[in-house]
C-alpha cells in the first residue's frame, strides 16, 4: 500500500524538527522540566490540579467542576476518537534515552497532552483573562513540547493536537 503525499510530507517535516530539537536534549534541567511537564500532563493532571487551585483560591466552584468535566469530554473526543481513526506509530516506544515517560496506549496523531493543553489555556483564558493568559499559555506550550522533547510524539502531532484543543474549546466556550 502506498502511503499518502500527507503522510510523506508529515514524515519530512517530523524528522527535520526532531533533527533541529535534538540538541535540546542534552540540556539536564530541561530534560527535567520536560519529563515533568509530560508527567504532569498524563490525564490532564496539570490542569486538574490548576483548575482546583485557582477554583480554591477564587471560591469558584463551578469552575473546578466544569473545567475537569470539560477537560473529561475532550479527552474523550481527542483519546477514543479522533486518534482511532489515524492509529500512528510514535517516534520511540518509550521515549527518547534516558528521558523516562509512562508508554501511552493511543496511537500518536494527534498529542492528547497537545490536545489538552490548548483546550485548557482557552478554557482558562477564557474564566481570567488578564496576566493570567501569559501563565496559562507558557504552561500549554510547555506541556505541548515536552511530548516532542521526550519523543513520545511527532511534532506534526503536537501542533495538530494543539489545534484540535483550541477548536474544541472555542466549540465548548459557551458551556461557560
């Protein structure tokens, strides 16, 4: 079977980035930061834990409730549907050497963790506004590119990920 003209420029632009991101892995403190990042970031913790804290600090409890609900649907979505239907192989089973990571079960394309962390820097923007915004998108691309630094996933499925998560979010911002 032959493979899609996408699949092949996916392919070209996936190993061109991992070539120029591959230095960035012989730095130790940000080995550290990215693999607790992409710790963090395994069934949307981060951003759990970021909707409980912010909720507890402002007293609004709707909020928490809704913001892990939400988050709960768009994993869903990303997790048991949209992913199905690519079944992309990750770059490294395990990750890239010496960077530790839990194996994921879904296949690659697109990140969930991407996917999530759009998602939540819009629902977040969206509940503070303000400087706020500057925090929840630094954590969002942190997240995001940890998966890419660990080599859990290619960078065409980070950035697609990120882009499903923003379009979900701007789908479900009425809910709010």
């Amino acid at each position: 079977m032959r493979r899609s003209s996408i699949a092949q420029i996916a392919d070209t632009i996936d190993a061109r980035a991992d070539g120029l991101y591959q230095p960035l892995r012989n730095i130790s403190v940000l080995n550290f930061v990215m693999v607790a990042a992409s710790t963090l970031g395994d069934w949307s913790l981060i951003w759990h834990l970021t909707g409980l804290i912010r909720g507890a600090i402002t007293a609004q409890f709707r909020e928490i409730v809704l913001l892990s609900v939400l988050l709960g649907i768009e994993s869903l979505i990303v997790n048991q549907g949209i992913k199905r239907l690519f079944r992309r192989k990750r770059p490294t089973e395990h990750g890239a050497e010496g960077l530790r990571v839990r194996k994921p079960r879904t296949s690659s394309f697109p990140s969930g963790h991407a996917s999530a962390a759009g998602f939540s820097a819009v629902m977040l923007t969206s509940m503070t506004g303000g400087w706020w915004v500057a925090l929840w998108v630094a954590l969002a691309i942190t997240v995001s590119t940890s998966r890419l630094h660990v080599r859990i996933h290619h960078a065409t499925d980070v950035v697609a990920g990120t882009i499903v998560g923003i379009a979900l979010a701007l789908a479900m911002l009425p809910v709010l």
